[in-house]
C-alpha cells in the first residue's frame, strides 16, 4: 500500500512503531556508549593502578604501545618509552638473551611451526631512567593478522627484582654456607643415640684423612684413643640426658696414619628434633693450638727465668708516664723490688738533669706527623743518671721504643735500661789509653806511616818532618813517589810482597827525595796488618842519613888505622935494616981520610940513612895515631942537605941541564 492510499491511523501506527524502535535504538546505543565507557574506565584504571607493564611492540622490537606504569617501574613516560629502542630498554646480556629468543622464534615461522598459542617467558634485565636496573619477568606472544602472519609482540613485565635478588642471596647464602661445611677447619658431626655417625662434614678427611663417605654407618668411638674411651662413652651417656644444652669437651683420636690429634669443641643432643633427629657436635683440631700453648708455656717460663735473671732492666710505662710493669732485675740494679719502683714517683727514680732530658727526647721524637704513621717505630736511645734506693746514683743506657695498640695508636713506652758504670769506667780509661798513646805516635821521634793500596792513610807529624812535606800531601800521594828513583821498584816490590803475605825482609835502608830535593837515608820496618778490614802495612822509619855519613866516615878511618898498623910493622923492619945501614956507613966514614972521594960516599950513604930513619919516623907516628910536630927548619940548610944528597947526584947525572 502506497503512502496515499494509507490511511492516518495506519501512518500513526507505522510512526509509532518507528518511534518505538528508534527509542530502542537510542536506549541500546547508550547502553552501548555507557558499557564502552565503562570499559574504557576500567581499562584506564587497571592500566593506570596496576604495577605490571603491558607492552606492544612491532617486528623491528619498536614500541608502539605502553601501559603507564611503565613510569612507575621504570622512571620512563609512555612517551619516551615510545621513543627508545630496545638497545636503549636492555642490559647488554639481556639483550642478547631477548634476541636469541626471537631468532629462535622467527626459526620456527619460517619452517611453518607457528603457534598463536605460544608463549615465551623471560626473566630480562631493563635499564631504569635513574641509572640503576630492574629485573623483570616477561610473558610475551605473538600478534597475528587475519592470515596468522606475525605483526608484532604483545608482554606482559612485572618487576621481579626484589624475588631474583633473594633468590640470588639466597643461592649465595647457600652456596656460602655449603663452601663453609666444606672448607671450614671445624668438623661437624651428627650421629644416633648409638653414637654411629650418620653426617660429617668434608673437612674431616683434612684433618683425620678419612672421606666422608668412608665414616658414614661407622661409630664414631671407633677414632677414639683408647685411653679416653671410657670418659668419651660416660660423657656421651651423660649428654643424652640433657636436650639443647651445648657441652664442651675435647678428647683424642688416631687420624688414618695412626696419629694421635686432639680435637676440642661442644656437643648438643638434637635428637628430639625432627629435622635434625641426631647428636651434634661441632669439634675443631686443636692439636698446634695445645702444642703451642706447651711452646707458649715453655717461652713463658724462659721469659721469666730472662727476665728474673737478666742484668739490664725491662720497663712498661703508659703515656702519662706512669711505670706500669719492670722486671724483677731492677732490684738488682736500682735496690728497689718492682713493686716498690711501681709506687715510686717518676721524680725519684731519675735526676732532675736527666729527667728534663727524658722529656725533651720523648718531645724531640713524638712529633704528630711520626705519631699519625703507624708504621713508624720510634726508638732513641739516651744515657740516663738514675737513683739508687741507698741514695747514690749510676748512669744507665736506656733504649726508649713507643708501642702501640691494635689500632696503630700510641698505648706506651717500652725501656731497657743498662748499668753503664762500668762500660763508663773502660771508657774513659780507654780514652786515656787512646790519649797517650795518640800522644806516643804524634809525639814519636821516628816516623810511623800506615800504607794501604800503596796509599799513605796515617802519617805522624815525624814522617812529614822526614820528607818535608804537609801530612795532607803525604796522605794523597801514592808512598812510591817519595821514595829515590834507584830504590823505588825495590822498596815498592817488597811491599806488594808482603801485601800477598810472602816472607820479606822487614828492615832494611833506602833513600828518599824530600821536599826540597835533598837525599835522606832511611831505615823501614815494616808488619803486614788489619786496616779498617783490609790489609794494610804498618811501617816504623828513622832518619839514618847521618848515622849513614858517620858510619862511612869511621870507615875511612878505620882503613887509615889498618894503613898505619900496617906502616908501623914496615918501619920497624925498615928500621932494623936502616940501622945496619947508619951504624956501618958512620964506621966507615970514621975510618976513611978527610976529603976523599970515598969518604963523601960514606957521608952520603950515613946522611941518608938517617933520612930514611925520619921518614920511618913519621909512618911509625901515624901508626901510633901520633901528633906530628912543628917546629923552625932553615931552608937554606935543607937546600945545601939536598944538593949534597944522592939523589941530586943521580938526577945531575942523568939530567944535566937542570940547574938548582
């Protein structure tokens, strides 16, 4: 029926029934609108509240979508999230970890074993905005379009950290405890009410040589020496009795090679509990710990004999300067026991003089910057006059040493003093000593010279009075260079001798040039000695250059006396025949005329003669180391005596152009 053959309440229905499903239209759209809204809020709200993270992100791991609690966990907005990429969202090996998986998952698509159905659960370290990381767990799917393609991923991430950080101090609080049981030196045990072991620890075979497993189902009273058996049995017996009460004890056993080692510990009877249902007892070696107390004792009672009969004086005071403790040795030194020193003020132990010199030695060294390094012993040593209990005093070396705590910390002061009275007495007698005998050797007529690496080291002031020179000089210069160029490789070869320690002569003369270029004799003895630890020659010289001249001159004239000995045997010979010779010619003459030839022969031979005897004369007055005597001769006359002696005659007859 068309619109005009309608009528009106055929129209009116029509709109009426339009009107009504128009109405209904409108009511389900709100409803719709207000479900959607409702939704959204709900969405808005569940997104917004909760603290896991729900995520999407496309193929090439870009996020395009985030809940805002991203910010929340993260630090990061939805926006800046959006921003990043996955290099900027992960650690390192999470990262690798994540992509490694969806390689993984690609693998599969590829070879047509997709799953819209799968999941991937990963725990992946995110990087926070503040810098630090969040552990969260992550449950990922894939997104698939209308033909099952993957688009993209769609996680769910909570944050896990707080539970992957107890499960990791968890996991190391039981491998902690584990490398405890297995490393510790203490043994722990857990045995039955029989007392066979049912658990040990694996020290035991460190300290016993048994295995864990090899102790296992075995009595425990099977390591026991037999002579602590009854006791360990009585005691075990004892401790049953008791619940949760820690014994102690200590007994010895035989370790696998038959040792006998002494362990010390506590025992608690935990056989009531049912997690344990055993007796524990947790036991440690202390074998070393007893020997070193025995060796601790020993040291002990030696330090005591030490100290009870040691001459030098062991002393403790604290840093108020009070004496804390001193070895019993001091009554021996000062008449005071160590209890009446301990009461005695400081005052009357020391003299004034040395006191103040305690203090500024103490002030001199614990300066704060000494005092801060912990490192740093400071010890000084200083002679102290110290005060005896009868009122007399004595010096003392004490050597003063600042200890310290645990801490590094100054706690105190440890001395030892030492009576130097008679160290004191031998000194000052040696300083005596050394004085004269310094004086002997400055002071000495002959030069003594120690020469070492052909090098005068010590010279006295007689050797630079020999050569001439300043003692400086003489130490400088090698001792070869004074000595004459004609003696040098002799003398110098000598000591190189004795140096090697060879046999040489010890004595003997050379010369030397002095200074100003004369030429001495010397006499050297020399000894091979100990120098400042080196070998060294010691040498005693004398000037012997006019010894030397005198000697050559009582040569000469012992070779005259043996000269005039000589001329007086032969003058008293001569004599002999001379008087042979006079006493016949002055006969002869007497017989023979005035004036003849002869009678001058005669006169001659007697003239000479006499001569002759004159001449004997004077060699017999040399002979007798006689004083020739002088006396008025006329010239004249010995003229006349000559021309008319034999020897003029022989002389005109031979050379008689010669007049006189």
């Amino acid at each position: 029926m068309s619109d005009r053959d309608r009528t009106r309440e055929q129209l009116v229905e029509e709109l009426s029934i339009l009107h009504r499903q128009l109405a209904h239209a409108v009511t389900d759209r709100r409803k719709t609108e207000e479900a959607l809204r409702e939704s959204e809020r709900r969405f808005k709200l569940i997104t917004e509240k909760m603290t896991d993270i729900v995520w999407i992100a496309d193929m090439n791991l870009r996020t395009v979508y985030v809940t805002p609690s991203v910010q929340t966990v993260l630090g990061y907005t939805q926006e800046e999230r959006m921003r990043q990429s996955v290099m900027e969202q992960l650690t390192p090996d999470s990262l690798s970890l994540g992509l490694e998986a969806m390689a993984g998952e690609l693998a599969l698509e590829e070879r047509g074993h997709g799953d819209s159905n799968r999941t991937a659960t990963l725990v992946l370290e995110y990087l926070h905005k503040d810098g630090s990381t969040r552990w969260m767990e992550t449950l990922m799917s894939g997104i698939r379009d209308d033909r099952g393609v993957l688009t993209g991923l769609h996680g769910v991430s909570r944050d896990v950290t707080d539970h992957k950080r107890a499960v990791e101090a968890l996991r190391r609080s039981e491998e902690y405890f584990r490398a405890i049981t297995e490393n510790a030196s203490d043994i722990l045990f857990i045995t039955d009410e029989r007392g066979v072991i049912r658990y040990v620890t694996p020290s035991v075979e460190r300290i016993v040589g048994w295995r864990p497993d090899e102790l296992l189902g075995t009595s425990a009273y099977d390591l026991f020496v037999p002579e602590d058996l009854p006791r360990a049995l009585e005691d075990y017996a004892k401790a049953l009795q008791t619940r949760g009460v820690a014994i102690p004890n200590s007994f010895r056993i035989r370790d696998r090679s038959g040792a006998e080692r002494i362990l010390e510990g506590v025992g608690i009877n935990l056989l009531h509990n049912p997690a344990i249902a055993g007796f524990v007892m947790n036991v440690r070696d202390v074998t070393d710990q007893r020997r070193a107390e025995e060796a601790l004792r020993a040291t002990e009672e030696r330090f005591r004999l030490i100290t009870e009969n040691m001459r030098d004086t062991v002393w403790l005071m604290d840093m108020n300067l009070k004496l804390t403790w001193t070895s019993p040795s001091v009554e021996r030194m000062q008449g005071y026991t160590a209890e009446e020193l301990l009461g005695l003020p400081l005052e009357l132990q020391v003299t004034p003089e040395s006191l103040q010199k305690a203090f500024g030695l103490i002030e001199k060294n614990l300066i704060p910057e000494r005092i801060a390094n912990p490192r740093d012993e400071i010890t000084a040593s200083v002679d102290l006059e110290l005060c005896r209990k009868d009122g007399s005093t004595f010096w003392a070396e004490t050597v003063i040493t600042m200890i310290r705590d645990g801490k590094g910390a100054p706690a105190g002061f440890l001395g030892i003093s030492r009576d130097t009275t008679e160290r004191r007495t031998m000194e000052a007698a040696l300083r005596e000593s050394e004085e004269k005998h310094r004086l002997l050797f400055e002071s000495a007529g002959e030069g003594i010279m120690i020469i070492q690496d052909e090098v005068t080291r010590l010279a006295n002031p007689a050797i630079s009075q020999i050569l001439g020179y300043p003692i400086e000089t003489i130490t400088l210069r090698p001792f070869g260079g004074f000595i004459h160029p004609e003696d040098h490789d002799t003398v110098v070869d000598r000591h190189r001798r004795r140096m090697r320690g060879e046999a040489v002569e010890t004595g003997y003369p050379f010369r030397i040039v002095t200074a100003d270029g004369r030429e001495k004799w010397l006499e050297i003895h020399s000894q091979r000695i100990i120098w400042e630890e080196a070998p060294a020659s010691l040498s005693f010289v004398k000037d012997i250059t006019e010894r030397r001249q005198m000697t050559e001159r009582l040569a000469r004239v012992e070779k005259m006396e043996a000269l005039g000995t000589l001329a007086g045997g032969v003058a008293h010979d001569l004599n002999n025949v001379l008087g042979v010779l006079v006493g016949y010619s002055e006969l002869l003459a007497e017989k023979l005329p005035e004036g003849s030839q002869m009678r001058r022969h005669a006169d001659n031979i007697l003239q000479s003669g006499i001569k002759g005897a004159a001449i004997i004369q004077d060699l017999l007055t040399l002979a007798r180391r006689g004083v020739a005597v002088s006396e008025v001769v006329d010239l004249n006359g010995i003229v006349e005596d000559y021309l008319r002696s034999p020897e003029y005659e022989n002389l005109t007859s031979h050379h008689g152009n010669v007049i006189v």
